[in-house]
C-alpha cells in the first residue's frame, strides 16, 4: 500500500472477485505469530465474500515453515460471511497459515439451477450451461476423472426427458467429482502469511519451584552447593513440582557488594546478591566457586530430571564492576563523565552492585551475539528453561532476536518474561516471543480484581500470545496480603494460582513455611531477605503446606481440566467474599468447579450459581461434587448450591463434578 | 515480515529502542483510508513506550499526499504508554500521516536529576552528564541557538554553588532550546503510512431529493422533460434538499421492456423501467429523446444550482438487448448456450429487461476504462455526484479502481453507494471509496433497533469510512412501517432520518404525499410503482408533509449539532415507544435534543433523563427547551423531565437546549 498514491490502484487480475478480510487470530496484523503447543487446535475465522451472490470456495492454508507445500483444509460458512477452517500443529516449530478463496462456477449454478426447478422454470438452457463448466474441468481433473466428467456431461447432454436430465445434473456424485478440479485461476489469496510458534506441553502446563541453592546446606551457616541442592530434590519432587528455577549461580561480585537486608556496605561474610553478576571467577558463564563446579551443575539437572523436574537458570543480563566484561568489553557499559561506570538505578533508587549494558553502544551487534552466547552455552549444559531477569529493561528487538534465533535451532527452550512493570509493556515482551509471563495475579485479590483480569488474559485477544505464570510470591514480593493473611492467605492464594494457571509457580521454602515478615511496613521485600544472606530454613516447621501443595499439584496432574486455561469462567456466587469459577477438559469429560473464600480471617458462606447446560449436566438429575481437598463428597442437583469455608482450616473447595451414570441393573455411580 | 522465516529477525539497528503499536485510526491495517470533510481533525492515538522508563518524543506525521515533506506535530502522553495526537486536513484529496518517536536524552537526564535533587543526591556528575547531552546538541542547533547551547554548557561547567547548578540545569529555557534539536539517529518511524480522504461538505451533510424527471410534467399523460423538471425545481428547493437525484435518464430498450407493475410485457404506451439502459438512440452517454438534449441536461444542472442543488444521477452499470454495447463489445455479456445473452436474475426472479455486465470477461480491462469513461462524460457535463446503483453486484476492485481513479483529478465528486446487502459486503464498498452509503435505516423502527444500530454506525470503527445516507422511502423500498402508520408515520420516519443522519433523503413526491399503497400485501414495491410508468402526483394534496419537511431541512441548516454524525447520544426514558436522542456541536454552543414517538397511532408520554453534566448544563439552573418544529417553549430543570407526543398531531420534538444567561441588571435569558 505504502508508496504509491491512493489513486493509483495496481490491479493484478480485475477478474478475482473474492474479498478476505477480518482473519482471526492475527496479532498486531500479522507482526507476532500466535502461540500453540503440540497437538492444540488452531481455528482460524475470516470474513470471506464476493460482489453478488456466487457461491464460494475458500480453504485453509497450512504448512510447517520449511514445509514448500501448503496443506489444504477446506472452511466452513458460519452465516454472516463468516468462514471457518481448523488445523492441528502436530510438530514444535513455526507453522504458517493463509487463506485462498475463490467463486465457485459449478456451485452457484447449481444453487441457482435449484431454485429455478423449485419454482418450475424451464432449464433446458441452464443444464446445457451446466454441461459447459463440467466439459471445462475436465482437463483440469487427472485420466480417470477427467473421463468421468465427460461421461457427466455427455449424459447430461443426451438424456430427453426434462425431470431426467435435472435429476443427473444435480446428483451429489457430480458434485464431489467436480469440486475436486476447482477453477482456480481468479482465486484470491490473503495477503499475509501468519505465524504459531509451536511449544512443547510445558509451555502450557507447568508448576515452577525456585530456590535458592545456597541455602540447601544441611548445616547451619554453610555455603549450600549443588550437592545439596541435589539432596533437597526429593523433597521438592514430592510437593509435585516439575520445574525447578534456580536464581542466577554466577560468581557474584565483591565491589559495591550488598549487605544483609540490602544495607550499602556488606561486610566481609556477607555473600552479595546473586543478581551481582560477575567476578574474577568469571562471569555469566561460570558458577559461583561456593555452589561447585559447572560438572556438578550437570550433576544437579540430570538428578533433577531423574525426578520429574527440569531446571530452569536466569538470564540477568547485568555486571558487577568486577565482571570480566569490563576490561574485555568497555564500550558495553555506560561511562559517567567521572570517569567511574553508570550502576543501575531508578532515581531515586540506586543499584550501586548492578552495572547495566550499554544496549545503545554501538557493539551492540557483539553484545548481542555474546549474550546469545549465553544461552547457548547454557543449552549446552542441559538447561532447556530459562527465566529473562527484567527483560523490559532491555531493548524489545534484542529479545526478540534472541528468543526467535534461540528457538529456530532449539525449539523446545522455552522463556519465562519476569517483567513486572507497565501492562503494554508485558505484552510486547509476550508477543515478541516469550513462551510465558509474569503476571499482576499477586495484586489481584478481591472477586472483582481476579474476575477482570483473567476475563481479560484468557477471552481476550492477548491469550494468543500471553501465557500467564502466576505467582503468589518472589523473592522481590511479599504481598501485603500474605503479610496480613497469614496462614490461610498462603493457602488460599496457592489454590488461586494453581487453579487459575495452568501455569504457577512459588519461591520456597518461604512459601510453604508461610513467611510473612517484610522488611519493614508498607514495604514488600522480605526480612532478611534470602537476595543477601544464605537462610537456614526449617522445612519441618508444624505449618508448612507442603502437604498441601503435594495435593494440589497432585490434583492438577491427574485432571485436565486444570492443565489450560481457556476453559476458565466465573460463576456468581451471592458473597463478594467467596470467588466460584470453572475449567473443563475440551470434551467436558474432566469438570473441575473451585472456590475459595477470599477473606483469610473469617468463615464465610453463600450460594454458587452453574450454567448447568454449558457444563453437560442435566438440571432434573442430581450430580455429585467430589472435594478433591478434602476428599467429601456432596449430592447437588440444579444450579443454586450452598457452600462454606473456614479459611482457618481450608479456605477452598476444588470440585470434580461427577454425572450420575445409571448401570443396567438400576444401580447409579457417579463418572 | 513474509518470506522471511520466523528466527530471521532482520535487524536494521537494535539501539532503536521505541515501539509504535496499536495505531488508531487504521483501517483494516492501513489497507484503506479513513475518512474527512475540509476543514475537520484527524485525532491519532498509539501505544508508544521503550524499554526502561526513559522519556520518549513522539511526533505525529502527516502530509497532503503529493507533498513531499511531512508536517510534524508532537504527541502528548495520556497515560498507560498512550499518546494522541491531532492535525486538520484543509484541502480537498488524499493525506497521509504517521508517527516517529524516540528515547529523549535529555528529557530522561532532566527526570533523573529531578528525583535525585528531591532526594538530596549528591549530582555533581549527574550535571556532567547533562553537559555532555547539551554539548552533543549543539552541532545540530543553526549557528545562534548552537552557540546558546555551548554557553548553556559553559555555564553549567564554571559554576561552583551546587546549588545554583541545578537551577541553572533545570531551568525552562534550556528545555524548551534543547528540544527543538533531538537526536533521531535512533528513532523508530511506524512503519505504515495511514491514509486520509479528503471529501467536501455535502459528504457530511446532504439532504437529496429523488424525483422522476419524466413524472414532471405538467400536464397529465404528458412524458415529463428537463424542461419540466426545471419548473418544478422551486417546489422542492423550497422543502430546502440540497441534492436533486435522478434516477437513470438514459434510452430505455425496447426488447423484454417491462410493462406497469413489473409485468413482463410491455404495452405499445410503456415506457419502461429507466435502469434497463441503452437503445438504438444510445447507452449510458446519451439522454432519453423524451426528456430532451444533452443541453436540456446541462441546462437543468445550471438551474438547479442556482436554487441550491446539485443534480445527482445513477451510475447503473448494466445494459438492455439494444444498448449498442451489445452490438460493439458482444465480449462483455454473459453469453448462454442456446446463443441469447445471460439476463439479470437472482432466482427464482428473473429482471429479462435487463444484461449485467459480464466483470469476468477476458476484456474487463477495456470494460472498465468504458464505464470509466462514462463517469468523465457526465463530469463535463456538470455532475459531481453519483448514485451507484446495486454496487454490490460489479467486483470490488473494479470500484476501489473506478472511484479513486476519478477523485484523483476530481475530489470534489462524492459517490453514493445503493448496496442493500450484507453488512460486510457495505461496510466493504464503502472502505474501498464509496463516500457515502444507503443503510438499513428504512427498516429499523423499535428503539432498540435504532439505538443498536446507530451506536454501531457512529461509535463503532466503521464510522472512520462509513458514511450513512438515510432514506426512509425509495422507489424500492416502501416498509411495512409506511404501509401501515399511515401520515404520522412518514412524519415521524422524517424527523428520525433528517435528525439522526447529517445525510438523508427521500423519493418524492411520493414520500411527501405519504403515498403508502403496497403492490400486494407483503410486499415493499409501490402499487403502480413510478419505475415501471408515467406518474402524475398531485402536489396539492392537503396532507403533504411538504411544510414540515422544508422547517426540518431549515433546522438542519440552521443547527449545526444536526450536520455531522459522531456526537449523537441516546438519553433514557421510561417508555419503550419514545426515543430521546442528543447531538451537539464540537464546542456545545449548539445543542439538539429529539424526542420521537415511535407508535405512528398513539399518543405516548415519558419521563426522559438527560446527561446534563456532559451536556454542560448546570444541574441546580433550568435551562429552556425550545421545540423548533412546534416554536414552543418549555423551562425544564435537572436530569428528568415530562414529554408526550401525540403522533396525529405531530409525533416529535426537535429542542434546541438554551443555557441560562445572567445579564448585568440580572434580567435572565437563553441563549
């Protein structure tokens, strides 16, 4: 369009009459590929139309991207001009996707050829045009075919009798013939080419666990290594976790180190933030001579797979003065006109151990390609998940260079955005190529703000692109929420997170063992933050919810329903306090119903609302909800249902409701 | 990004760090061109944002097409990384418009420095910095504002006082002298170029008035002439229409001519249906000898414009058996196979007067330059506006080619678009250049109806390029509305179209004289319908609604609020047969309140709520109503007020909203 003036119209073929338009799902037209993992659906809308009333012809176009041919799926007419056609990405990678539409000659005759008979015109003449456009395919239709079509049309041509002749016109044999030798030379073909990045299942589905490896000694004031982190596996693995993420096990610098509770100066016990990378022992590519050596790294990740879990590192582009890019490379950081090196801050706060790169350099061509160094490396040791350290500080493009040349030779990898900042923001860095995302679930806490926000995340147009990873805590957040809610706050913010999001995630043992201190009022950084000090936690303490977790996690493996999240809606329930909502497997055959009192400190109780018929359930036959929490039982019949929770026992109920089956001898069970 | 695979990210310079999306308006991705009239704003708004929290410049671009240098216009941020910005297009034709932005250095250097001082920082080499930013300045400042920057610099270096450093630093005139020289070597250019046309007043608001030049004459029997169409130009200027349409005046064929009510043979008296084009006299370059010359045209045009109309004529691209294109291009017909030419039919109807145009032909190039080449003709001889009848029926491309091809040297014709169709495939030809549209008004008659539509037309996005013309009656259309509410119904469907479209338009006299005969019960055609015969009205009749419709037409032209579209509202009111409705002028000085009984057979009254804070009245002040269709006046005060509407006598109000104004010697009036 660009380039030329409006009035200059360039017209290819005046004959192609189809218009596509309005194609779903598209991102930003076309500029970011949607996202699907192996063996999900992609259904693709369109309005698809021509001047008057022709009958039209309009396939959906797929193919892997290194794939020369295109498949074909033919699309179906919704009424209103709407089309729709579906295909399945069976493969990881990129696929592509398009549309081709075109009139279809023999259709609307035959349509118009109805309609006259219908109304008992005289067709000799409309049977003899008939007999022109199937002699006209013909050639198009390979020996056999081509002959059956002549033999259509010599019949058609031969035949006397009137009622004869429009009965072998409009037989469905000749119709499945023709419309395989379709004339396509005026087809019109849309104009874009659009994307799906296509992942691996734990893209969609994933329980994330991050821990601190130094502080996984088994002895009190030790230096926790690899080892015993490995040691600290089958506790992990018990709570049910597939993911294990590790904060960054780089060599951490001494200049400018922090103290305990982030105080300027640290002392010389103190062991820095693991943030601060970069030392004399080397830099983003080495680990920290305290957690071992890069051989028991790999020690530790093929342990961790041993147990169902992969590990996952981060990606904190960032140094410490002492990082061995500052000789190598100075031109990659920010000089002050003192001569000293910009540190990073956010005036007025300072990061004085953190130096930024100098992304507006201009080696940022060699930046970049040591930063994919990085990761490269990282693959090599078997890390296959990575979690981007404040990517929004970071130019856009560069991510997305990164991830999509990343994922072209490797596309199992998959990348967490740990982006907390402005929402538009977020999304980019989710469009451009993150698998997944933070998300503002920790600060949505009433039924009002949860509903919003995963209305928007999962029936808007961002879900096809953003996946959300939601976390109750982080190392950088103790929710007011969790400091005033204690234990049953803990409890019932991970059944939201592990029930909204088929995707979650917790920074432990802090959040099993339900530590709530900050730092300070109004403050969400934790007391004696685990950023600064290596802690002794005690994972035997009487309130941790690992048992709970186990269930949890537990409950999400065993039901599908819980492993996607477009499924998800809201139910009203007569209680503001008291939050219901659905998810169901595609087939409705996996139906979990949960809810949760909202409010940590008192008892609450009201009366659900479900769209029985939307859930397959018959509003005259009793249904049973099988609380997988707590194992009861309860017999329901209609819509309206009543429901309590004490949030000092357990603020949540997760429901798999079960349909009344009645056996030949009369004898009901429930499915 | 086609052709490319998804991990070749071609990266033309990663330090443009600044992201342009989400650009509105745009057309279907820029694919089409919004709409304006002279003289009015283009307000574009975008999502704008870097990586980090620097601070971005966001200039909005735009040029008239054949300039070569844009005209730039800074954006201003309205929060959540939005930016809006505005230009006015003041000539007739084509605009474009963009967007470039860019990381502001010194303007983020000037956020930091603020926070920094705010926190008592130490910001000596903070000052430095900005030293440096100014310093690099410099060079792209002309000679005297460089050597302002460079003592800025100076300045800055040489002071001692801390203190007076930062005042100095943060003083306004180095902002506002910096800012007129950034640096863009990094800045990102959006990368479509967003069209605007350009149309004249009448595209905004027209009333039209189509007449049967052949039923003008004066006495009766008698085939009307321009002549008599000339005469009856007073009548219908004094009803205050501004656009005088008529139907096609070209030869009518003979062969297959339709007799009264659309009976399939002609009599030897018939004169058959205008739109079945082209005899032995000529086709769609010739006048029909009844109606005169060439010259008689040319003389009515002249005449019209004088009273203030211009004359409107059909664009009905479709041909008789004896229009000479059968003869000279037998190539542009759908030929069957017993050798007769394809008809118009859209089964079971057939239209045997009349040939479409075969769009398929190998020709279609040679077509199209002959139906363009009409358009010229009858631009010579004065017309500037056309009615494109069935455009739904010719392939969009050839529209898209046609219209732009002729506004290029004419943007002052406008072309009206008669598709009665599918929404698509109208809100299709209006994107493609069709300057305005018929609508489905003449059937929506419920509250509900008008309101749902009318908030799509105006508040939805079709409104950047779809312009709806409203007519309650044409020689097609007489609604079951019509047939049955009798007088107050015409009166009522008046006031709805003339008030809620700034573009509207009736066929008289027929609509005038209320003349609500039906062919046969359930059908829409006019019993003794014009298009098939002579008509001879009788202008007379007591109940002509000419008196009503010229004070509404001069209410139009006096109130600005009724000669555009965006501002229309609906007001609530506690009866399902009253409709209440405001619009208003840009700066509110003009404002229209409706009030419409819907029931054309009794007399409602209701309770309407009007949004007095929007409309910027003084809630605890009345305000006077002034009914300009009765002359009545009413003092209402706050929100709700009484009205009832007695459809016999006149089933509407038209108030104009008079504000209170206080004199020096407190003697109140409205204004």
């Amino acid at each position: 369009m660009n380039g030329r003036n409006t009035g200059d119209i360039d017209v290819q073929d005046g004959r192609s009459r189809v218009v596509i338009e309005g194609v779903k799902p598209e991102v930003d037209g076309g500029r970011f590929p949607i996202k699907r993992i192996v063996g999900e659906q992609v259904v693709v809308e369109a309005d698809i139309f021509a001047d008057s009333n022709d009958a039209l012809s309009c396939l959906l176009l797929y193919r892997k991207e290194d794939e020369p041919q295109w498949k074909e799926i033919p699309m179906e007419p919704l009424g209103n001009d709407r089309w729709r056609g579906s295909f399945v990405v069976k493969e990881l990678g990129c696929y592509r996707y398009s549309i081709t539409a075109w009139v279809d000659r023999f259709s609307t005759w035959r349509q118009g050829l109805v309609k006259k008979v219908e109304d008992d015109q005289d067709v000799s003449v409309d049977i003899l045009a008939g007999v022109e456009i199937i002699e006209e395919a013909s050639p198009r239709a390979p020996d056999i075919d081509g002959e059956k079509l002549q033999a259509w049309a010599r019949r058609l041509r031969s035949k006397e009798d009137p009622s004869e002749r429009v009965q072998l016109a409009l037989d469905d044999e000749l119709v499945r013939l023709i419309a395989r030798y379709p004339d396509t030379r005026l087809s019109t073909a849309y104009e874009k080419e659009l994307m799906v990045v296509v992942d691996r299942d734990k893209a969609r589905f994933s329980a994330w666990y991050e821990v601190f490896p130094r502080s996984c000694a088994s002895e009190p004031g030790h230096h926790g290594t690899f080892k015993h982190c490995e040691d600290r596996l089958p506790y992990i693995a018990a709570m049910g976790f597939d993911v294990l993420y590790l904060p960054p096990i780089h060599p951490i610098g001494r200049t400018h180190r922090k103290g305990k509770n982030n105080i300027p100066e640290a002392g010389p016990e103190d062991t820095g933030s693991p943030w601060a990378i970069g030392s004399e022992e080397g830099g983003h590519k080495a680990v920290h001579p305290g957690l071992g050596t890069l051989g028991d790294f790999r020690h530790l990740v093929t342990k961790a797979e041993e147990q169902g879990m992969e590990v996952a590192i981060d990606l904190a582009f960032q140094c410490t003065h002492d990082h061995p890019y500052v000789e190598e490379h100075p031109g990659w950081f920010h000089w002050r006109p003192d001569g000293t090196i910009q540190h990073a801050e956010n005036p007025p706060k300072k990061y004085e151990d953190i130096y930024p790169l100098n992304f507006e350099t201009e080696q940022w061509k060699d930046l970049w390609e040591e930063l994919k160094d990085i990761v490269l490396f990282w693959l090599d040791q078997g890390v296959r998940i990575f979690r981007a350290d404040n990517p929004h500080t970071k130019p856009f493009v560069f991510w997305e260079w990164l991830i999509n040349g990343v994922k072209k030779d490797h596309p199992e990898v998959l990348f967490l955005s740990e982006a907390f900042t402005r929402p538009k923001v977020m999304y980019r860095l989710a469009k451009l190529g993150f698998t997944q995302s933070y998300t503002y679930f920790a600060w949505r806490n009433t039924k009002w703000e949860i509903t919003q926000y995963f209305t928007e995340l999962y029936h808007g147009e961002v879900r096809e692109f953003f996946r959300p990873n939601l976390w109750p805590n982080t190392p950088d957040i103790l929710t007011e929420y969790l400091q005033m809610g204690g234990r049953p706050a803990f409890m019932l913010r991970l059944v939201l997170a592990a029930t909204l999001g088929a995707n979650y995630g917790i920074y432990g043992p802090a959040f099993e063992l339900c530590e709530n201190r900050p730092k300070e009022f109004g403050s969400e950084e934790y007391l004696d933050s685990e950023k600064y000090e290596i802690k002794q936690w005690d994972l035997t303490r009487p309130q941790s919810l690992k048992d709970l977790i186990a269930r949890v996690n537990r409950i999400r493996r065993q039901n599908p329903a819980l492993q996607s999240d477009w499924s998800l809606r809201f139910h009203p329930v007569d209680n503001e306090q008291l939050i219901c909502y659905s998810k169901h497997s595609e087939d409705l055959s996996n139906l979990i119903v949960v809810v949760v009192n909202l409010d940590p400190h008192h008892t609450h109780g009201g009366w659900i609302e479900l769209p029985l018929s939307y859930m397959g359930l018959d509003p005259n036959r009793p249904y049973q909800v099988h609380d997988l929490l707590s194992d009861a039982r309860y017999l329901w019949q209609g819509p309206r249902n009543y429901v309590e929770l004490n949030p000092h026992i357990i603020p949540a109920h997760i429901f798999q409701v079960r349909r009344r089956v009645r056996t030949e001898r009369d004898f009901d069970y429930y499915l």
